[in-house]
C-alpha cells in the first residue's frame, strides 16, 4: 500500500529547532518543528500546550534573529512515550484576529 498525502495542502518534513510560547506569556519553550504546511504545523515539545490555545512560534537562524515568527492556535496535543508531547496546530495568518 502506498503512502499517498491525502490532505489538500500537503506537509514537509523540515526537523527543525523551534522556539514556543503561551501567547502573552514570557516563559519561551524550545521545540522541535516536524512538519510545516501552509495551514498547519506539527511539533514535539516537553511543555504541553491546551487545545484551542494560542502560542506564538519563532525559527531561529544560527545567528539568533527571527527567521520566521507566526502564531498557531493548537488542535490537538498528545503524550508521547518519552513524557514529551507531540503538538499538532492550525497556522494563524497575519490579517486574521484572534479572540
């Protein structure tokens, strides 16, 4: 059986270290970034994250400046094997409001 990507904006396998935060919040979390869509991102993290929460994510370059910094509103979080949390979530364009 082949592995068909069946979702109309397919996802890239990037692995990329990643910084999170509770909106609002100052306490920043390091991440892994799985996979990027243009809707939607998955992540590992050891902090959860409450679905339907907003949580402000940041690549960083080597050089330490913000290479790309976007806002996700969480879908689903589950517990993973080794006591991480694997983070599914919809990405927030910049024109849409979050209430």
């Amino acid at each position: 059986m082949s592995n068909i990507e069946k979702r109309n904006e397919p996802r890239i396998n990037i692995q990329c270290e990643i910084f999170c935060k509770l909106q609002g919040s100052n306490k920043l979390y390091e991440a892994l970034c799985l996979t990027l869509s243009s809707t939607g991102v998955s992540l590992v993290c050891q902090h959860p994250f409450e679905v339907d929460s907003v949580v402000e994510v940041s690549i960083i370059q080597e050089t330490a400046m913000p290479m790309l910094d976007f806002l996700i509103t969480v879908a689903r979080c589950q517990v993973l094997e080794d006591g991480g949390f694997e983070i599914g979530a919809i990405m927030r364009l910049p024109e849409e409001s979050i209430e």
